[in-house]
C-alpha cells in the first residue's frame, strides 16, 4: 500500500531536520469539562434577578 503525500512530507522533516511532527497531536487544546445547559428554574431565576440591582430606590 502507497503512502500519502502528508505522511511522506511528515517523514521527510524527520529524517531531514530530527523534528517529530506528530508528537504535536498528543495535547488537547479543548476543555474537557461537562457543559451544562440551565434548567428552566434557573434561566427563570436569572431573568428575575438580571435587572434587580439597577431598580434599587435610595
């Protein structure tokens, strides 16, 4: 089976130059933490309570 022409240019660089391309691709540059939507409690609350503190009388 042939190689592709990104592998061949990979393999070159490393040959050439000692660098290894691919050790890059281990980080991940995204958060991984679980994203969580509101509940509707929450977005009512945060409606009611999104302008309260503007309307203060003093």
């Amino acid at each position: 089976m042939s190689q592709s022409k990104a592998k061949k240019k990979r393999m070159h660089i490393k040959r050439t130059v000692g660098k290894d391309v691919e050790k890059n691709r281990q980080s991940i540059s995204f958060s991984t933490h679980e994203r969580l939507t509101k509940t509707k409690n929450e977005k009512l609350e945060h409606n009611y309570t999104k302008y309260k503190k503007q309307y203060k009388d003093e």
